[in-house]
C-alpha cells in the first residue's frame, strides 16, 4: 500500500551573516604580510577600523554564512557578554591574510552585533549590491529584534562601560566588551594543511550536509560557481572574478536575469497570491540543492543531462558561461513572454495542494523539455497543448496523491520518474477522447496497491497557515485566468501575449474587444493549433 506523506516540516528560517568576513582563496600567492601571531581575540579585532578585521578571510569554498537561526545569534551574544565558555577560534596565516578554518559564525554574529547588520543593512547592501530577499530583511529584522531583547544593542552597551548610573548587571555586562577575548588557537603548515583541518574540523560538530559537500568538493566546476551566483543574483563573493572579463560580465547578466525567472517574486506564508516563483524559497539550503539539480539537466543538451562532478575545473568561464546560458534557454520555454513560451503556472505544475513547492515536479518538467528541446520534437509541444486543460485539471484533482506518490519512491527514482508522469499524461490525454485516473498513473509508474487520499483533520479550533494557504490555492485556481487558446491556467505576471482575436489581416483591430491575453507559445502557433489539433479558435 502507498504510504501517505507525512505534514511538510516548515523550514527554519537562519540569518544571513555572509557579507561579515570575506572570502579569498587559499591558493593565493601573494607577499609574505609579517604579522606576530595573537594568542587571543579582542572584539576590537572586529572593529571597523581594526587592522586586524581587515586581513581576516574565510575560505572561498567555506559554506555561506547563513546557518544560525536568529535564536541560535542572540543566544551566542547573550553568551558572550555573559562570559560563558565559547569554544576557541582556529586560524591560519597565509601569507598576505588570517584565515578563519572554525569560528567564522562566531566571529560573523559579533561583528554583525558591532555593526547592526544582520543580513539588511549597508554592510550586507553593499555586498548584495542591495539584491537582499524579503525574507533575508524580515530574518535580520527578527534577530535584531531579539538580540535588543536579551542583550541590547552593542552601540548602547558600550557606552555604559563606565555609567555609574546603569543597572550593575548592564554595567557588567558593558565592561566584558573591553575585557573579554575569544580563545584562539593556530594551524601551521601550508595551504594543503589548512584545507585538511578545515575538512576534519567541519565533520564535527554541525557537520556539511550533502549539498555543502558537493559544492566544496567541486567548487571550480561549472555548475558550483553556476548555482551559487545565481542564488545571489551575481553578487556577493565573487567565486568567478578569474573568469575573463568578456565571462564575468556575462556571467553576473545571466544569474540575474536566472534569478529573477527563479525566485521572483518571493512567496509569502500563508499564500495571498498564486503569483508564485517557479523555484520555491531562496533559503540556501533548499535553493542550492535545487539549482544543482536544475543545472545537472538544463545545462547541457546531453542526453540525462550532466552531473556537477562531471565537468572539468572551469578556468576560464567558457563553460560556466554556457551551462548558464543553456539553463536559461530551458527556462524561457518554460516561462516568460518570449514566443516559445509555454507560461507554465507554478501554481499548478510545481506546487502542492497547500501551496508548500515540490522540488521534483519542477525538475521532472525540466527534464522532459530538455528532452523535448534534445531531439527537436517539437510536436510534443503541440500535442502538450491539446491536453493542457485536463492535464492541468488532472495535477489540480490529485495534487495530494502525487505527493503520496513522491514520498513513496527513492530520491533517486523522483525526478525520472515525475518527469516520465508528465510525459504519460500528454500521451493519454492529447486524445480528446481519453481520461486519466489516477490509479492508471500509479500502474503506469510501476506501483502498486490502493492510494487513499487521507488527509490530516485539523481538530484545533485556530485555522492554520498551512489551511489559509490551502483554502487560498482552492479558490483563487478557480477564479484564474484561462488562455483562450488551450484555455489552460494563464499566469500573466510571469508569461503573457497580447493579440488580436479577429487578425489584423483579416481587418481585425487593436480595439480592447478585439484583444486577449494567451499563452506566448499559443498565440504565436495560434493558426497552425487551431487547423492541426482541432483547438477552436475563441469567439470575438
């Protein structure tokens, strides 16, 4: 019997210290900087102006900065001022900068505390170039929040270093910022030694997940540097600067019009709206798996598509450059208002029943366009088109049993999978005459046994997010917009054609009477649809 999914766990939302300390790369051969090593860490290291602040670097292949959540922030301050035991920073001097192998969090929240920038402010602008998610602001906003609760804002604190009229506990606390340093303990050896503890040290403790690991491992390759310049829009820590300049300009133009395509506009919880992005949250978690997966397949036209570890170092950009541009060549069939454009609408291909995304619908879509797009059938894209409106239908009635479907296949078999439904969903249905049940779906995919569509009775008298955000996607899907051509679901805020119904060759105007909204791909093969597949064409 298929196994019902269990409630979507709500994802954590971290703070975004990243822009704190810099990155550079080990490997780099610069001038020996003499510089005596410290045996401890002053919090004035970290200030603006303090010479040492200004050679500290963490490694480029180091994960983001992004892992505490703003709980996780304030604790470490309150911990901090409180002078509990904090674990020792390990460093390594390079010959030019200090390196921080373990201890970057740490270091990151104190300077943001210094600073008061936690992922929003000029520091973080700057290193964005101002591109800082919704969610990123409403993040920092709540640990700042926090940290003003528990602690107080570092500005205010040290200036009561020597109050005789603030609270003893307040002018205790203030007097550790002058007195306190960090424990600080140094790797010696080479730039080899250093990566080797590094990777030693980081199995410990909050260890690399499988994503981090990838990236690190394969941090010169292509779809690396691809996935994490598209997460930041271009900006932020420039992992491609050696490219060539023709390379590096191409490369910041395309990740952002990629991270526009993806990730615009930002979802809110609950749903208010069906204008959803097509690639779910930008939290760096979820969104560099997805973009490692998107760009295994959409960044090559060879058949299954190419793994990050199969690519060679990228030196140069060439590749990065082309695997980005065929990413977005992919997309653009899937949304946007260029002609080919099927306006897929995220809320009925790529999310489920309670507007949570679905990773493994985008990227099964994904893979059958790369396919499609492969070996130039281009009369899939038509026969797709005849079978929209019961397609659509079909992922509207049974978004819960797809999901049940999901957690019932391995990781591995989702994509495939997901991607060879789509595909039998086409056939069957670009026959006016057919009709699908979902019980022919879960045959054709090879499982077995009854699929009962059990949902979780909500017994609490309070209406949840998660059933707002449910109750939405019901009724504002059957009030959406229909391209009158296919007359599936229309999502004109990411994909829209204005044309004339009547032609203009046949006296037609551009009177608003005479003008609808379609499907890009719909209205410009609007003819051959209507004589081909026997779509009818709308009345004036």
């Amino acid at each position: 019997m298929l196994m019902m999914p269990p409630e979507v766990e709500r994802v954590a939302k971290h703070t975004d210290l990243d822009a704190m300390i810099q990155r550079e790369d080990f490997g780099i051969e610069e001038q020996p900087y003499n510089l005596d090593l410290m045996s401890d860490f002053p919090i004035s290291h970290l200030a603006k102006e303090a010479p040492v602040r200004k050679l500290l670097r963490k490694p480029d292949f180091q994960r983001e900065t992004n892992r505490w959540t703003p709980d996780q922030v304030a604790t470490f301050i309150a911990s901090f001022v409180d002078s509990e035991v904090i674990p020792s920073l390990i460093l390594w001097k390079a010959p030019r900068y200090i390196f921080v192998i373990d201890g970057g969090h740490r270091l990151s929240a104190l300077r943001a505390w210094m600073e008061d920038d936690y992922g929003d402010r000029s520091i973080s602008q700057d290193f964005y170039k101002t591109e800082i998610s919704k969610v990123q602001k409403d993040v920092a906003d709540r640990t700042r929040r926090l940290i003003e609760q528990r602690v107080g804002r570092y500005s205010t604190l040290i200036s009561l270093v020597d109050s005789q009229s603030a609270p003893e506990a307040i002018r205790k606390r203030a007097q550790v910022l002058v007195t306190r340093a960090l424990p600080l303990q140094w790797i010696t050896g080479d730039a080899k030694v250093a990566e080797t503890s590094f990777f030693k040290i980081n199995s410990q403790g909050t260890p690399l997940d499988d994503t981090e690991k990838l990236l690190i491992t394969n941090r010169h390759k292509p779809i690396a540097i691809s996935a994490r310049a598209i997460l930041r829009a271009g900006s932020g820590h420039k992992y491609w600067s050696g490219f060539s300049p023709e390379c590096v300009t191409a490369t910041e133009s395309v990740t952002q019009e990629l991270y526009d395509h993806i990730f615009k506009p930002e979802a809110e919880e609950p749903l208010k709206t069906l204008e959803l992005p097509l690639g779910g949250s930008v939290s760096p978690v979820d969104a560099l798996a997805l973009l490692i997966d998107f760009l295994g397949i959409a960044g090559t036209r060879e058949k299954d598509g190419k793994a990050i570890d199969k690519y060679d170092d990228d030196l140069t950009g060439n590749q990065t450059v082309s695997v980005l541009e065929n990413a977005l060549k992919l997309l653009s069939r899937m949304a946007g208002n260029q002609s080919a454009s099927l306006g897929l609408h995220p809320a009925v291909y790529f999310y489920n029943e309670k507007g949570k995304y679905s990773r493994f619908l985008f990227l099964g879509m994904t893979a059958v366009i790369q396919d499609k797009l492969r070996n130039n059938n281009s009369g899939f894209f038509k026969e797709f088109t005849v079978a929209r409106q019961r397609l659509e239908q079909f992922l509207i009635d049974n978004k819960s049993l797809i999901g049940t479907i999901l957690q019932n296949l391995s990781r591995q078999q989702r994509v495939p999978r997901m991607k060879d439904l789509f595909e039998f969903l086409v056939n069957r249905l670009k026959d006016r005459s057919s009709k699908v049940k979902i019980e022919d779906a879960i045959s054709h995919l090879g499982l077995q046994g009854r699929v009962l569509d059990v949902r979780v009775t909500q017994t609490a008298a309070r209406i949840t997010d998660d059933t707002r955000s449910t109750l939405y996607v019901r009724e504002a899907i059957k009030k959406a917009l229909r391209c009158p051509v296919c007359n599936g679901l229309l999502d004109p805020s990411k994909s829209v054609s204005y044309n004339h119904i009547i032609p203009k060759r046949s006296g037609g105007t551009g009177d608003i009477n005479n003008a609808q909204m379609a499907h890009p791909y719909c209205n410009s093969n609007k003819d051959e649809l209507l004589k081909v597949v026997g779509l009818k064409r709308p009345k004036g």
